[in-house]
C-alpha cells in the first residue's frame, strides 16, 4: 500500500511541475530557482519561458480535465507533449544563457541533483503515470 502511495506521488502532475520550477540555476554570483527565470522570461517574451509555460499549462489542463484517471490513449499523449514542452524549455535555456550566467549549474552538487530529480519525474510521470493510476481505478473498484 505505501509503494502504491510513494508510485501515486511520484507521478503526480503536480511533484513534476514542482521539481520543474525548482531546478536550481547556479552562475557565477548567484543560485536561483528556474521558476524566477521563467517568470522573467515571460515578461521579455522569451521562447524557452512561453514554451515552459505552455507546458505546464497542457500537464494541468490534462489533469483537470480527465480528473487525474488517465487512463486512454489521449491524455498519456496529452501528458507526454507537456513534458516534451518542459524538457525543451529547460534546453533552450541553457543554449540561450551559454557562459558565464549558467556556468556553474552542471559542476556544482545542488543544482544537478535538482535537475536529475527533474530528469527521474519525468521519465516515471510518462511511463508510470498510466499503469499507476489504472492500478489507484482496480483498487477503487474492489
């Protein structure tokens, strides 16, 4: 029961989206959450900020619409597509702030580890998400 608990969180659209706006960017002077980054993106009208947000706009809007039992076909490819577009926006981030701005996020511990947390979500949030919450219908049923 707590493996169905730890699977169900692990999962969940929101512990995705979270570990998303909480990868630690880490420059030469300062550390920052990628969330700051993507709000300031947002108000210069930048690819990676829009592309992060749609994201996170088609994961929610997928989770609220199926009511969190996704368990066809179109919502895992919905869900997909979000994480797809969450990915992305993390890529052209880093392209686009190549130096000495994002320069020490891939050496220092904290901010790998934020981004591998976000790398292991994600792939369980696409290859788990369906069979746990097929499981969370099979038990709601007996």
């Amino acid at each position: 029961m707590k493996f169905m608990k730890l699977k169900i969180l692990i999962t969940h659209p929101f512990t995705l989206i979270a570990s998303f706006l909480l990868v630690f960017i880490s420059g030469q002077h300062q550390g920052y959450f990628y969330f700051q980054e993507l709000i300031a993106g947002l108000i210069y009208g930048e690819v990676y900020s829009i592309v992060g947000s749609l994201g996170i706009f088609t994961i929610l809007s997928c989770h609220f619409k199926y009511k969190g039992v996704t368990n066809n076909l179109e919502a895992c490819f919905i869900n997909l597509i979000g994480s797809v577009l969450l990915i992305i926006s993390l890529f052209l981030f880093f392209y686009h702030m190549e130096g000495i701005y994002v320069s020490q996020t891939f050496v220092q511990i904290v901010p790998l580890i934020s981004l591998l947390v976000f790398c292991i979500l994600v792939s369980f949030f696409v290859l788990l998400f369906p069979i746990s919450n097929k499981d969370v219908i099979n038990s709601d049923l007996h």
